[in-house]
C-alpha cells in the first residue's frame, strides 16, 4: 500500500506522518506519535477509552481513520497540562479519587474538558451525560461526576480572580 502523508496539530504541536491508509486515529497517535494516554479498549466504538479531542469535539479515536485527521487540531490527555501546572480536572480527578486503575481516566479528563469548554457550570445531568460515553471499568463514576463538579467550581474561581 501507497504510504499517505498528513500533517495534525497534536498538543499544539505540528506535526507531519506518512501513514498506511487504513490506519486508524487511536493506532496513529499510540504507535507512531507515542502518545500512550490515549487507550485501547473495544475497537469498536463502545467503550470510549480512546476519545480525544478533534477540532474542539469528543469522539472515539478508534472509529476515526487517520486520513481523516489531515488538517485538524487534535488534544490527548498529555496536552491537559500546560507548563507543568495539572489541568484543574487532573487536580480533583487525582485530589477525590477520582481514578482507581486508570485506564478510563484519560477519556474522563477529555470529556470532563470538551463538556466545560462548551458549558463552564454544567448541571449533574449535563456532567452525567458528558462522561456516557465511557466506560468505567470500577465503576468510579460517582468520583469522577464530583471532580468535574469540583473542576467547574475551580475554573469558574480562577476567571473571577482573572477579572473575566
């Protein structure tokens, strides 16, 4: 197969790969760019494991073949933290508990984050809903559910103490 050169906006950084056609998101970003907070779950869809942030939405990087990719801005779990400073979600997922084994966490973080770009103060229906789309396998929701409640809080303290 003829290789295809793309070029994505990973963690604000550019970057350029010749990858096999069939190759899908999850794969590009574990295998070839060494991002491994992204996991590998279902392959199907089903379980949410590898969500990320493409162009600013949610979806499941297992489903996205990689082609498809050339041109967007793509956010993992590793470019939560900025300069060293935990995101305010990595700080109450880790502060209440909020991980157990882990594997679900990094799609958590990406959802808890898609959900209060879009909503800053979302009800407990709106994180319940933001976070259906993964699968926890210890069934740690209610922690997680917190965090984001929590993480909100201290993102809507830190723009009043900006003056926004």
């Amino acid at each position: 197969m003829t290789k295809v050169k793309i070029e994505i906006e990973v963690n604000g950084k550019k970057r350029v790969s010749e990858i096999e056609p069939d190759q899908m998101l999850v794969d590009l970003l574990r295998e070839d760019l060494g991002l491994t907070g992204t996991k590998v779950g279902c392959r199907e869809g089903e379980c949410g494991v590898c969500s990320i942030l493409l162009n600013g939405k949610i979806v499941t990087s297992c489903l996205v073949p990689a082609v498809k990719a050339d041109g967007a801005t793509i956010t993992t779990v590793e470019g939560l933290e900025k300069e060293g400073q935990l995101h305010p979600l990595q700080r109450e997922f880790v502060a209440l508990g909020a991980v157990q084994c882990g594997f679900c966490t990094p799609a958590m973080l990406l959802a808890g984050k898609n959900l209060l770009d879009h909503i800053p103060k979302p009800t407990l229906e709106e994180i319940q809903m933001a976070v259906s789309g993964v699968l926890c396998r210890c069934t740690g929701y209610r922690k997680i559910v917190q965090a984001i409640q929590s993480a909100s809080q201290s993102l809507e303290k830190q723009e009043g103490s900006d003056g926004k």
